[in-house]
C-alpha cells in the first residue's frame, strides 16, 4: 500500500539525512565593504546544507490520514491543529522523546516561575519599603512643623533673647543650620532666599537641615 504524504515540511519532528554541507565564500565589492563598515556585519559567505530521507527508509507517520479523490491514502498535518510527526524513530522512542521534552519543559516552567515570584516579591517588598519611608517623612515634617509653629508663638509670648532670634528677620527663631559653617542663624522663611553665602562668616553653603534651638 502506499501513502502519500502531504506537506512533509510541516512536520514538526522531521528526521532527515545531511547529503550536502557546504561554505562558498564570497568576493565582497566596494559596495559590500561600505556596508559592512556601516552595518557592522561583515558576509563571508553563503552556508548551503541539503537533507533527505534516504531510498528505502522507514519512517513512521503521525497526522491525518484520509483518502484522496484517486483512492490512494494521504498523511497530512492534522485539521484539528494537533501535532504532525514524521521521523525515523520508533513510536515508542518518539513517545520517550516527547515525555522528555515535556519533563525538560516543565522544570523550566517551574524554574522560570520561582524566578517570577521571587522577582515580584522584591519589587513589592522594595515598593512597600518606600512607602513605609514616605509615611514616616511625612510624618517627621509634620512633627517639625507643628514643633516650628510652637516654638514661635511660645517666643512671641516670651522676652526671647536676640542670640536666639534669626540673624536677617529678627522675628523668628533659629531654624535652619547651614553647612559646612555650622552656623544656625536662620529662620525657615529666611533661608529659602539665602541660598549661596552664610550671613554669618560668609562661607559657601552647600547644604541646609533643620536645627531647632532649644
């Protein structure tokens, strides 16, 4: 009996013999080097490889099998979309093959999936970190303001000694501590516009933080 077998390429286990393996390496012309120069890929060559199934092989077919409009039986790609073999091997080894196959691709799945959650925990963990760290700047400018606006109108109840009082303003207390001077001379409002100097020994300020004076 024989079987036509239709669409042989689109197997997707096609076992066939290399007849030809072949380099023919090529003459680039100037245009050629132009290109090469530019694209940063230089062709050497063309690789040519040739397959068969040998006369009188035996290869086993797993598809479709229908009867053509002439009587004879074809094997073709399954309609249904299932996989199409055609191979050399025995069923029983292409049944190891595949399990092996799907064992392989399996553990990849795992592997990659473990990695997946591993990744996403981190990305959580570090995104809940600068949200706790969010809150708690929040809540620290918070204090500190309620703690400014305190020190002020406990001052403007009291006979505050002028060393205490911001060194441009003469009204709010000392604030802010400029560095690297040292120097705490400022209020809060004060510093905003005094940005490149202190006032005090007219050195360069290159950072400012808050320093209460108690």
């Amino acid at each position: 009996m024989v079987i036509e077998i239709c669409d042989p390429l689109a197997a997707d286990v096609l076992d066939m013999d290399v007849i030809s393996d072949k380099f023919h390496p090529t003459v680039p012309s100037v245009i050629d080097h132009i290109w090469s120069f530019f694209a940063g890929v230089r062709q050497r060559g063309v690789q040519s490889t040739e397959k068969m199934l040998r006369k009188g092989a035996v290869i086993t077919g797993i598809g479709e099998l229908v009867a053509g409009k002439d009587g004879n039986l074809k094997l073709q790609p399954p309609s249904n979309g299932a996989p199409f073999y055609l191979t050399n091997m025995q069923v029983n080894s292409l049944i190891k093959k595949l399990d092996g196959s799907k064992r392989n691709y399996g553990i990849l799945c795992v592997v990659f999936g473990t990695i997946g959650i591993f990744v996403s925990v981190m990305i959580v963990r570090k995104y809940w970190k600068i949200r706790l760290e969010h809150e708690e700047e929040i809540k620290r400018k918070k204090h500190l303001e309620e703690s400014r606006r305190e020190r002020r109108r406990r001052m403007r109840d009291e006979d505050v000694p002028e060393n205490q009082l911001c060194v441009v303003c003469k009204t709010n207390p000392k604030e802010i501590i400029l560095l690297p001077c040292g120097h705490v001379c400022l209020c809060e409002d004060c510093s905003i516009d005094i940005s490149e100097n202190c006032p005090v020994c007219r050195a360069s300020i290159e950072k400012k933080s808050v320093a209460y004076v108690l």
